[in-house]
C-alpha cells in the first residue's frame, strides 16, 4: 500500500516496503544511523534482497549476510590475522544489529540480538584498546535481572583517567557507542558504554524512578582504583538524553558535565506529541511498539501513562541546580520537541546548547566533534 506523507514531511502511517528501502538507501549514503555502520555495498545488496518488513523477513536478510562476515571472521582468526578477524567481527556484529532493529519483538530478531552480542564481544576482545564486558549487582522493586552489564574500554597509557558513561535511545544500545567511545579514547577519556533503561540487557523497564539503573554504575566508578572518580561525564543519546538530563539535576556534584543529545524533559511525554510522533519521517518503523517495549506498555493507554509520568517538569526538578549540560539536536526534530530545549532554557542553572541542521538527533559531521569536545573541556 503507497505511503501517505502529510504537510511538514511526517508519515500518515507506517511505511510500505518500497518507501522503506528508499528511507534506508537515502541513510546509507549520508552514512547515519541506523545505517552507518556496516559495508556499504553488502548493506544495499541486503536492502535490495527484502521481501518484507515482518520480523521474519527483516531479521533473515540481515541475519545472512552477517553469518557471512562471521564465517569470515573465524577463518582469519584461524589464520592469525587478528586485525582482519577484528574488522569481520564489527561487520558481523552490525548487520546482526540491523536484523534485531529497532527492537527484539519478534522470536527471528531476538535471535538476530543473541547473535548481536556474541559478535560485539568477540570484537571488543580485540579491539585496540579492549572493550571489556563488566558486571556489577543490582537490586530494585520488580527488576528483570539482580545485575547491571557494561562495557569499560580505558585508554592506554593514562593512570587514572575521568570517565565518560553513556547510553543510547530506544533502538541504539550500548554497542551502539562504539564510534563515539572511539572519539572519546582518542581524547585520553575512558568510557563506560550501558544500555539506556527498558532496553537491551537493561534490569528495568522505564518508569518514573529509572535512573536508579545508573546509580551503581556512578558507585562503581567512584570506587574504582585505576579511574578517576572525580571527574564523571554522561552522554545520553536520543531517549537516553531524557536520564542524562534528571541525573544532572539530582546528583550535581557527583558530576563535572552530562550531554542531553535528542532527547525529551517534558512535552515529548505529553498526550498532543506522543499523537504527533506516531509515525515520524525519521523513523523506519515500530517507533510505537519500540518505546511501548520500553516501557512495558501493553496498551496505547499504558504507552501514554508511562510517557506522562516522565515529565521532568511535573517531577519539581528543573528549577533546581544541575551540572553542566549540554543540549544537541536537530531543528527539525520530529521524535523530540525543540520546545523541551527552550523549557530547559527557562528553568534552573544556565545550560549551553547546540542546534544543528535536520532532523531527530542533528547528524552532521560536526555533531559527535562538538560533543566530544565541549565533554573534554569539562573532563580534562
């Protein structure tokens, strides 16, 4: 069935396989997410092969090509060719990511995910320096899990180096930040990469008190001996913009900066924007499904509660003093609305901010250097 587009650009409805190639191809050459990752010729001849965009489709596309990146993997491995092996695992790991994305909602692309996160690990084991997989205990009123997983990489030849945690959104998780963990390391900083709450291995669905999935992770660091517990950033991508920007209020002096790139305080959370971002153009599919999953939503009902309860304004907490923030987006943004930055403006401590051409989240080629920066400065 042809797509519908209303004025302004946004989707009437969920996209049909052919408006869904386009939308991909358009992302694949401007190289952004969720297609900037992999090789871009095995990428289009994957996204010419769809049939559908059901989970069995979706994930058995994607799923077959990154077996074929596997396969290549084992075999350079076999023959010592480490640095080969590596780049074959990150292939392998992207398009299992894509054949799991947005979301695991399906039994093909849970598969896609299981794979997903033997192949990152096989991949940080000899990436340079290393991606090591840390767990740490966790308990909390009806938790999915009793522990947190993260990812620490340290740069080499730094004694006690500060730290930069960061998250993703909704559909892009903690192996998601390698790019931008590369940008940080390069800068002497070490980075711990987790997933943001209601996804990936996360222990918590999203609720009102989500940010406590955070708080042992910030412990963690603080008493660990090799880092400098001192001198703590976060980033929170997209949605996860949302947890950066409360934990900045609540714990400011635990913090020397946090960055809020894309992601909602308050009128995102509203009933008229949960409506108006049904089926936004920077969307590939299942934005609805995928933040119900999030939440634990099982109803539209629900899905409008659990979004209401977010609202960082109706919590008390934006006149109250925060650490120094950075907020990034794009003008354009129809996930998340430029109207949170200026409610952000008008209450509490002054932030500085950074508004780039286009849609959800700014892409650019000076979006990731403006943020890497303005975090080192705060850092180091």
């Amino acid at each position: 069935m042809p797509i519908t587009v209303q004025a302004g650009g946004e989707l009437a409805g969920p996209r049909s396989l052919e408006n869904a190639k386009e939308w991909m191809r358009d992302r694949l050459a401007k190289r952004i997410h969720p297609l900037g990752l992999t090789d871009p010729q095995a990428t289009l001849d994957t996204i010419e092969s769809l049939r559908g965009l059901d989970g069995d489709s979706w994930a058995s596309a994607w799923i077959g090509t990154a077996n074929r990146f596997l396969e290549k993997a084992e075999t350079q491995m076999a023959e010592g060719n480490t640095a080969a092996a590596r780049d074959a695992y990150y292939q392998a790991y992207g398009f299992f990511f894509l054949g799991r994305f947005p979301c695991p909602n399906h039994p093909a692309k849970e598969e896609a995910y299981r794979l997903e996160l033997a192949a990152y690990e096989k991949f940080g084991a000899l990436a340079e320096p290393p991606i090591v997989p840390v767990v740490v205990p966790f308990e909390a009123e009806n938790a999915l899990s009793n522990e947190i997983r993260f990812y620490l990489r340290k740069p080499e030849g730094v004694e006690k180096p500060p730290v930069l945690i960061m998250w993703g959104g909704v559909d892009a998780w903690k192996e998601e930040m390698t790019e931008l963990s590369n940008a940080l390391v390069a800068q002497r900083i070490a980075t711990i990469a987790m997933d943001n709450v209601g996804t990936g291995q996360s222990p918590l669905k999203a609720r009102r008190n989500g940010e406590i999935q955070f708080l042992p992770v910030i412990e963690w660091v603080r008493a660990s001996a090799d880092l400098d517990g001192n001198r703590i950033g976060l980033i929170g991508r997209s949605f996860g913009g949302h947890w950066a920007t409360k934990l900045a209020h609540l714990i400011p002096e635990q913090l020397r900066c946090a960055v809020n790139w894309g992601g909602g305080v308050h009128y995102m959370f509203q009933p008229e924007w949960v409506e108006a971002s049904r089926y936004p153009d920077s969307y590939l599919m299942e934005l609805v499904e995928t933040r119900s999953r999030m939440l634990g939503a099982k109803n539209d009902a629900e899905y409008v509660e659990g979004f209401r309860a977010l609202s960082l304004l109706d919590q008390e907490l934006l006149s109250k003093p925060c650490a120094p923030l950075l907020l990034v987006n794009g003008k354009e943004d129809k996930q998340c609305p430029i109207a949170d930055i200026h409610l952000l403006l008008e209450h509490g401590s002054p932030k500085s901010v950074r508004l780039f051409p286009g849609g959800h989240m700014g892409f650019g080629p000076h979006t990731v250097p403006t943020i890497v920066s303005w975090v080192r400065n705060h850092l180091t």
